[in-house]
C-alpha cells in the first residue's frame, strides 16, 4: 500500500497540497509526470524532473515506482478512474454521461 503523504511533506507545484487531496505520494508523482509527459513529451522527461516537481530527488522515485513506463501506467489507470467518477457523478445528477464525457463512458449514457 502506498504510504500518504505526512504534514512535513513537500507539496506538488499545485496551489493544493497533495496530502490536503488525500493523495499518496506515488499519485502525486503519476500526476505530475502525466502533466510533465504532455508539456515536453514523454522521451523528454527524466525520472529527476519528475522527482524534483515533487519535490524529490530522482533516486527517491525508484522507491514508488519501477521506472518511467511504471509512472505512465500508473498516470493512465488514474486518468480512467477519474473518467469513471466524472460519468457517474453525471449520471447522479441528471445529466447525460455521453454528452459529458464523450467516449469515455459510452454505457453508462441514458
């Protein structure tokens, strides 16, 4: 299980704090190289850029994660995670989950 992150720990550069989110660090790690994968392109992102946005250094990630490919997947099963919230929230609410989420949620339409 990944640990959380504790009151001492170094916030992403977003204006939230990762352990305000509930996020663990591994998360905000996956989060931060997906932001990182699609600003400069995946081959043009090292392991110490993705630790030092986190506020690590590059040889701490290795502790979370296996390598780059290991951060992607885990970045990409987020992604479909939060899809799936967003459908359902939808749906919750009256609203159509197709015209919301596109493609996404193509079952979950009414």
């Amino acid at each position: 299980m990944p640990r959380r992150l504790g009151r001492n720990s170094t916030p992403s550069a977003n204006s939230e704090p990762a352990e305000d989110r509930g996020e663990t660090r591994a998360e905000e790690m996956a989060r931060a190289a997906a932001d990182l994968f699609q600003r400069f392109g995946f081959q043009n992102v090292s392991i110490e850029r993705i630790g030092a946005a986190v506020g690590l250094t590059g040889p701490a990630v290795y502790r979370h994660f296996k390598g780059k490919h290991d951060i992607l997947a885990h970045a990409l099963m987020n992604q479909g995670e939060l899809a799936e919230r967003i459908c359902r929230r939808t749906d919750e609410q009256g609203g159509t989950p197709r015209r919301s989420c596109g493609c996404c949620c193509p079952g979950s339409a009414r």
